[in-house]
C-alpha cells in the first residue's frame, strides 16, 4: 500500500506522530528518538534509474554473449568446425569469427532486453534490476543447450 500522491519506486518519509513519541518505552526520551531521526523510510528504492540500467545491460550483455562463445569453444571442442558453422575456412580459429559471433548473440539478447524495456515504458512500472539478467542468463543458457544438442548429435568428434 502506498501513501498518497507518491509513484512507485520513490523513497517516502513519514514523521512520527506525538501520540506515537508517547508510546516510546520510558527509557527512550524524546532527546535519544530525535538523535534516531524523526523519519523511517516506507518505500525502500529497488531500481535503477535508465542512465545506470542501460551501461549495466550493455556490459552484461557483452559477457554473456562472450562468455557463452567462449565456454561453446572450452567444453564442446570441434563445434565451431563443422560445415553448418564454417562461413570463411581459412579464419575458421581467427578471434574475428569468435568476435562476430558473440556480436550476434549480443544483438539477440538486446531485442529481448528492449522488450523489456519496452514493456517498461508503455506499463510505466520499472523494471526490477535482476530482471535483465534473468531474461539474459536464461538465453544464453538455452542457446549453450542447443549447442550441446548439436555438439551431441555430431556423428565423431572433428579434432
């Protein structure tokens, strides 16, 4: 329940009332409640302005994605060759191909994050901070899975 006049996610303040100094136990005087501070904060602030949420999914964003190519390469060796993957033989281990792959990927995560904060704007409720990240791990788990499924129903190992 919120206070009047107040939008969600704002910090709101609200001051004691004498009938409630009174109900201090007798060891609290008036003097030890004003050195507490007057104020308890009801709504504590639980997200992120834009200006800090864009950079942090853009930085999140850019280790999932690298981070998922990396670990495709470490523990499903031989993937990255076969002939559906294979756009250019003679770069087929050059970091550019690694580079441009994990840039795809980025671009995939930010069409889901802009849904999300598309769905922000046209709601006008924030956006949780964990939000993104859950939407962002849960991809790049399912496309590490796909993978797997790939590397899997490889016929032998390419070394």
């Amino acid at each position: 329940m919120e206070p009047a006049g107040v939008e969600l996610g704002q910090t709101v303040q609200w001051r004691r009332g004498a009938d409630r100094i009174k109900e201090c136990p007798p060891a609290r005087t008036l003097r030890a409640i004003d050195e507490i501070g007057p104020t308890v904060p009801l709504l504590t602030p639980q997200y992120l302005p834009w200006r800090y949420m864009i950079p942090r999914d853009f930085v999140l964003s850019t280790v999932l994605a690298f981070g998922e190519r990396v670990a495709e390469r470490f523990f499903l060796p031989g993937l990255h060759r076969t002939a559906s993957r294979i756009v250019d033989p003679t770069r087929i281990d050059d970091l550019s191909v690694l580079v441009s792959h994990s840039i795809a990927l980025m671009v995939l995560l930010w069409m889901f994050f802009l849904g999300l904060y598309t769905i922000t704007i046209f709601t006008k409720r924030p956006i949780k901070p964990l939000a993104t990240t859950i939407v962002g791990g849960g991809l790049m788990l399912v496309v590490f899975i796909g993978s797997a499924a790939e590397w899997f129903a490889m016929p032998s190992p390419p070394s």
